[in-house]
C-alpha cells in the first residue's frame, strides 16, 4: 500500500530518469534504476514511469536490462500500448551474441502476458527451439508453454509440437524435462504427453541425469507407461531399485509412487517396495524441516494400512519431540496407535499418558483420544489411565475423557461398569458444550448403574433456562426419558418440569418439536416408549477386534506422494461424531440382507436359491420346529471381557478334557462340538463375520486373518427364554469356530511330492508331468471336494444347561454361516 510522500517519490525518480547527466554516467543511471525497483517493492505505484523505463531498456549492461525488465514485466498490463514499444528492444536482443542476453529477451517476451504481443513472440520462440545455447533452449521451451497458457483456446502448431517432442532427445537434461513440462501442458486436454517404449527407455536411461525435481517429473509422467511383457516390467523394477533408498524423499516417493502403479497386479512387489522405502522413510521422518517431517509422517499412515506391523520395532522414532507443532504431535500418536502391540503397549501408553498433560490442549486431548483408541484391544489399561486423569480436575482434559469414555463403551460394552463407577462427581468439572453432551449420554443409557445420575440431571433441569447450547437441551431430554424408563420414581417430577419448560416456553422449534414427540410417545404407553428410546448400546458394526486386516495397495496407490494423505487424518478427525454415537449412520457393506434372512426373536426358513443355504447341519434341523414353539433371543448383556471368556474357556475345556460328558453334566454345564458345511466362510473378511453376527446379537471376541490356518473364530451371547417353564430363564454360551485345513495341507504335499519325483526322473519325469497336468483340473476339484468334507468345526459350551437353547443358538448361528457362505459364492 502506498505510504505518506509516495507521490514525490515518483516525481523525483521521473526527473532523475530523465536527467542528461545521470543517463550519461553509467553506474548512476543503475542506481537510479535500482531505487525504482525499491520503492516499487515498497508498495509506492510508479506505473507512472513506464515510458522512461522503456527508454533505459535499451542498453549493453546485463544488470540494468534484468532490473528493467522487472519493472516492464510488473506493469506492462496496465500499460499496454506502450508495451509494444518494448518489443522491438526485445526481439533485438534475441539476436544478441551473448546467450544469457538471448535468454533473458526470450523469458521476458512471454512475461509480459499480453494477447496482443503474441504475434510478435512466436517467431523468436521458434527460433530459440534451436538456439545452440542449452540455456536459451529452456527458456523458450517453457515459452511455448506460457503462451499456450495465455491463450488456451488458440492451437499450437503441429510442427512446433513435433519439435518439442524432438527435444526429449536433447543432450541438455534440463532441455528434457522442460519439453515434458510443456507437452504436458500444451496437450493436456488429449491427455499429456504421449508416453511410448522408446520414450520411456529413454527417459529411464537418462534419469540420472536429471536434478532432484527433473527426476521426480520423469518418474511422475512415467506412470502412465504399462509394460508390453513382464520382462520388460522387471527391467524397468531393476533400473528404478536403486532410487527407492535415495536420501532426496521427493525423489523417494516419486519412485515407489511408479513402482506401485507399474506393478498392480503383482502385489508382492508392492509390499517388497514398501518394505524397502521403511529406512527412507523413517529418516525423513527426523528431518530437519517441520513440512517434510509432517507429510513423511503422513504418508507412513497410508504404508501402515497395507503393512500394520511394517513400523512396529521403530515405535520409538513416532515418540513426540518437545518443541513439534500439534499438528506434528498428533499425527504421530495417530501412528503410534497403529503400532501397538502386546510387547509395546505399556511403553507407549505410559508416552501418551505424558502427552495428556501438554500446555497445547489439542495435543491433550488427541493424546487421550489415541489411549480411547488402543483402549478397544486393551481396556483395562486404557481405563485406569483415563480414570487417573478424571483426578487431575482439569476442564479440557476431564472433557475429553468422558468423551473418550463414552466413544470406548460404544465400541466396547464391556467396560461400561468401570466407565460407570469413573463418573461419579465428574460434571462438577465439565464446562464444554462437547464433554457435557457426552456425559449426558452416558447418564441416560447407563442411568440405572449411576447412583448420581437423577441428581445430575436435575441440576441441569433447573438452569435449562439459562443454557444456550440447543444441543445440550435435546440430549438432555434425552438422557431425562431415558433414566426415566429405568429410575422412574427418581425421575417423574424433574422430566414433567422439563417438558413443560420445552412445551411452553421454549422458543427454539428443534428442541420443542423433540420434547412434543416424547410428550405424546409417553400417551402411548411406556412399553412403546422403551421400544423406541433404548436401542442398542453399542455400535452394531464394531467390537473388541484383535488386529487390524490389512487393507490391498491399490486402495490407496493413487494418492500416494499428493497432498490427499497430508488432508486425510484432518478429515476425518473432523468427521468422527462428537454427539450421540447413535445418531451415527451405520451402513453395513456386507450382507445386507441379512436382516431379512436372520432374527433374534426367531429362525425364518432359509431361501432355496441358495444350496449353501440349505445344508445347515442335521441337529439345527431338527430342532427348527421346537424354536418357533419356544422363541429364543438373543442378549449381548451382561458384556463378558476377553479375559473372562479366556478364564471360564480354559476352565470348562479342562473339565470336558479331565472329566468327559458324564462330569459335565453333574456340573450343570453343556459341551457340543458339530460341523457345518461352509468352507467360504474362510474367505470373508473379518469385517463381515463381525457385522454378520452383530446382527443377531452374537459377539465375536477374536478372530484368525483372513485366509490363515488354522482358522479361529472366538464368540459368546446369552440366551433368553420366554416360554419356558422348566428351564433357566438365562444361560450364557461360549463358542468357538474351527477349520485346521488339514485336509488341504495334505493334498498339498501330496502333489509337490509326486512333482518333484516326476523332475527327478528326467525324460521320464516329463511323461509323468503332461500326465499330472491333464489331471490337474480334477486334482483341484478333489481339493474343493475335501474342503467342504471338512467343513466348520462348532464347539459350544453352555452354562447353566439348556439343551433346547443351546440347539436353537446353533441353528441360528448355522444360519448365519450359510448365509455368509452364499453371499461369498
């Protein structure tokens, strides 16, 4: 902006310009030319001087036409007319016997971006195409360039074009990569420079050549290239291997960005590739620079979802530095909960358990929400930590805490009576619209288990006139008929008073039109009521999972080395629900017809499109018509922690052991083992048994990866029987799902034993071989046949005993097998 006295500037400039004795002593007339260019940098408009500084462009000194032609560059938009009188000064100079006077002429003509010069360009951007200087050659390339970005609708000629492509060629490696920066522009919309064979060996064969960024363009522009042979796939690995582990990350990630796009379909090579990039990634990761220690962080995020354990003996570089941004800070805790295993766990929470007391509350509380997140594998950990912090009486830390609690039960059952007995007294603390709705949730769900929960709420009934957060009154009415349903006596007169204040008085519509709804749905009853306001109370989609499968490289291949990985952490940490965990949207990927297929309350008979569907074991048969005399549901509550199913597991499977069936039943307890015909289930993700079994109400507790052996599924659910007179109203059954695959391991050794006699015999061997080959389809199908003889070994273990329930469970859980079977045929 121009400052006081900006115009006698100007006026004193224009007369030293103008002055015969200054323009007549060489060095004065710079400095004079030097202060123009000051006092423009200062903000002061010396537009005004444009016909004077035309005039000094004219001149054998280097340094005076490069200060010159800064100036003519900033104004020669608002000054277009006399713009075209630099052009004749400028179109001499590319004829200058000087190359770096050529050089500059040439960069200046296309900076001056205006249409009406373009005439007057062309001819010496042709002629600088072939310019024996290297240096005017990449000027007047990226030229070309500029004046196709000044007037995109216009075409460039086809010889021009022709002869940037001969460029790539050029001796000069700065010459190449400008050409490929400038096809690619001038050809954008027929979509970049035409990647061949030849192009592409030669361009790998002269990579070495090129600077940081000239390597890092190449290997961009090269993965659009897909090798004609494996042969020449190798090759291309080969000569690239080398550069997976240069010390220059951009030229690191450009790398291993090609080599994921050429080798797609081999997904050894990826994860060998990123296997390799590790130590590359790890030192950029102790960079000096915060931008380059922020994105490699960011782009180890993305190798971790294909390879969770590729990091996990370096956990210790993750740990945060004292004088790291947050936003360094945070991602790398993000890291760190990716890395957790049983050997790390209790050095990394006692990390994070440091980084909750940060002076940078954001740091705070993305530490404890990284404890809520490894609290989902290790709750009793996590919970003692979050439950010491509850001590300390701090605002933001209390806030996220109960946060965090509150998204760990929702994930986790199971901890919800530690979380219970935490919450006592906390909302003395909590100031922060967020943290007072999430405690607000956890009082009205799990009310019945807090003693102090009626009195809470009715501190905050009576200052309802004074809150201004609307969320706060909505998920207090919620939380209020909630507690009501199970602490009705505590409850009555506080909800009335609230109902009547948001009926009456309350000007917001949201929250009046939520408290009408209660109003009338308490006229309809209180069964109805509770069929509608106690749902689930945990996510149906989620539970206490051992491991993270691991996600294919093509996934997310396409934004490596962009800025997507450098925006997603954020995106998502901005997306995660603050409310009710509820008022998530939950869209199961797999299966969703399951809902229709499976029931709680119920078995419905199994469509006939699908055979898998109808080869449900003879015991769950014959049991289907005495489940729907007698109906059986289905319980997740009380919650069983994976501690005490170990502890109850190991027990009764030593007493079936020691013992045998006569013993069990002396001890009120039940023991089946079955097999059921599904051999696909092997081959579904762990993320669709889960869901497919959340959905009747059976918790999976942990799970073998997908297509290992021996294949291991660990389970539990109570049973619950309404018309049932004779037998106990509960039982709790433990389950565990088996296929060891031996019958496949056999059939393996089988056919490489006789392989390797067959090589073994030579010319003979090679008979053999065809023979083996003709043979191979119905080796294969005898495989499949074995697969499916062994099928899916059930062991159940109920207590106390209830044959009827316990063959209903299995018929249920039969169901949901074969369902899952089908779906993955």
């Amino acid at each position: 902006m121009p400052y006081l006295g900006g115009e006698e500037t100007v006026r004193e400039l224009r007369r030293a310009l103008s002055n015969p004795n200054v323009q007549s002593d060489p060095l004065r007339y710079r400095n004079t030319i030097l202060k123009v260019i000051r006092t423009m940098s200062q903000g002061v408009d010396v537009s005004g001087l444009f016909s004077e500084m035309v005039k000094a462009c004219a001149t054998v000194d280097v340094v005076q036409k490069k200060l010159v032609y800064v100036f003519l560059c900033s104004y020669a938009t608002l000054n277009p007319e006399l713009s075209l009188l630099v052009i004749n000064t400028l179109r001499k100079d590319c004829q200058d016997p000087n190359p770096m006077v050529r050089s500059l002429a040439l960069r200046n003509m296309t900076n001056l971006r205006l249409p009406s010069l373009v005439e007057y360009v062309e001819q010496p951007l042709t002629a600088g195409l072939r310019d024996r200087a290297a240096c005017v050659r990449r000027v007047a390339v990226l030229g070309w360039a500029k004046l196709h970005n000044l007037q995109p609708s216009s075409e460039i000629d086809a010889a021009v074009v022709n002869e940037l492509y001969s460029l790539l060629r050029d001796p000069d490696p700065v010459v190449m990569v400008n050409c490929l920066r400038a096809l690619e522009e001038i050809l954008k919309e027929e979509g970049g420079v035409a990647i061949n064979k030849p192009i592409t060996h030669h361009l790998l064969n002269r990579l070495k050549e090129c600077d940081i960024w000239g390597q890092c363009e190449v290997l961009r522009v090269l993965q659009r290239y897909r090798p004609q042979s494996e042969d020449e796939l190798f090759d291309i690995l080969s000569l690239l291997d080398s550069l997976l582990v240069s010390p220059h990350p951009p030229v690191m990630a450009a790398t291993l960005s090609l080599f994921l796009s050429v080798s797609s379909s081999l997904p050894a090579i990826s994860l060998a590739a990123l296997e390799r990039v590790s130590g590359p990634l790890l030192a950029a990761c102790g960079s000096g620079s915060r931008e380059m220690r922020f994105a490699a962080v960011c782009h180890i995020q993305l190798l971790l979802r294909s390879v969770p354990g590729l990091l996990g003996p370096h956990y210790k570089r993750f740990f945060c530095g004292y004088a790291e941004p947050a936003y360094i800070k945070e991602r790398k805790m993000q890291v760190l909960v990716e890395l957790v295993n049983d050997e790390n766990v209790a050095m990394i929470l006692d990390e994070l358990k440091g980084y909750c007391t940060d002076v940078n509350t954001d740091t705070a509380q993305a530490a404890i929400s990284a404890i809520g997140h490894i609290g989902r594998s290790y709750s009793d950990r996590c919970l003692q930590i979050l439950t010491g912090l509850l001590g300390l009486k701090q605002d933001h830390i209390t806030s996220a805490v109960v946060q965090t609690m509150r998204d760990l039960v929702w994930v986790c059952p199971q901890c919800s009576d530690t979380v219970c007995l935490a919450l006592e007294g906390c909302e003395e603390t909590l100031q922060d619209i967020q943290g007072r709705q999430a405690l607000l949730w956890l009082l009205g769900v799990y009310g019945e288990r807090i003693s102090s929960a009626p009195y809470t709420l009715e501190v905050l009934i009576d200052g309802v006139r004074s809150e201004a957060s609307l969320g706060i009154k909505m998920e207090l009415l919620t939380a209020t008929m909630r507690l009501f349903l199970c602490r009705p006596a505590e409850t009555q007169d506080m909800l009335g008073r609230l109902l009547h204040y948001c009926i009456e008085e309350e000007t917001d519509m949201c929250v009046r039109d939520q408290a009408l709804l209660y109003y009338r749905l308490l006229h309809c009853g209180i069964e109805k009521t509770r069929e509608v306001l106690q749902g689930r109370r945990s996510d149906p989609s989620l539970g206490v999972l051992i491991g993270r499968p691991a996600k294919p490289v093509s996934q997310w291949a396409c934004c490596f080395n962009t800025l997507e990985p450098l925006s997603q952490g954020t995106v998502e940490a901005e997306s995660a629900s603050r409310e009710s965990p509820e008022h998530m949207t939950y869209n199961p990927k797999p299966n969703a017809d399951l809902s229709d297929t499976l029931s709680c309350s119920h078995i419905e008979e199994v469509h006939s499109g699908s055979d898998n569907a109808m080869r449900c074991s003879d015991s769950s048969t014959d049991v289907l018509a005495s489940s729907i005399a007698a109906p059986l549901s289905l319980s997740l509550s009380p919650a069983v922690s994976p501690e005490d199913f170990e502890h109850l597991w190991l027990q009764r499977q030593a007493l079936h052991t020691e013992r045998g069936a006569e013993k069990i039943e002396e001890v009120d307890c039940a023991w089946i083992e079955e097999c059921v015909r599904c051999p696909a289930v092997l081959h579904c993700s762990p993320q669709s048994l889960q869901a497919a079994m959340q959905l009747v109400n059976i918790q999976t507790l942990a799970f073998t990866p997908q297509h290992m052996l021996p294949w291991r599924v660990y389970l539990y659910t109570h049973t619950q029987r309404s018309h049932s007179m004779d037998a106990p109203n509960t039982t709790l059954i433990l389950g565990e799902l088996l296929c060891s695959g031996e019958a496949n391991q056999k059939a393996g050794v089988k056919k490489g034993t006789a392989y390797s006699e067959a090589e073994a015999e030579g010319k003979e061997g090679q008979l053999v071989r065809k023979e083996m080959d003709a043979t191979a389809d119905r080796l294969r199908v005898s495989e499949d046949r074995q697969e499916e003889e062994e099928g899916i070994k059930v062991i159940l273990n109920q207590q106390p005993k209830d044959d009827d329930a316990l063959r209903q469970f299995l018929t249920i859980l039969t169901t949901v097998l074969n369902t899952l079977s089908s779906e993955k045929d």
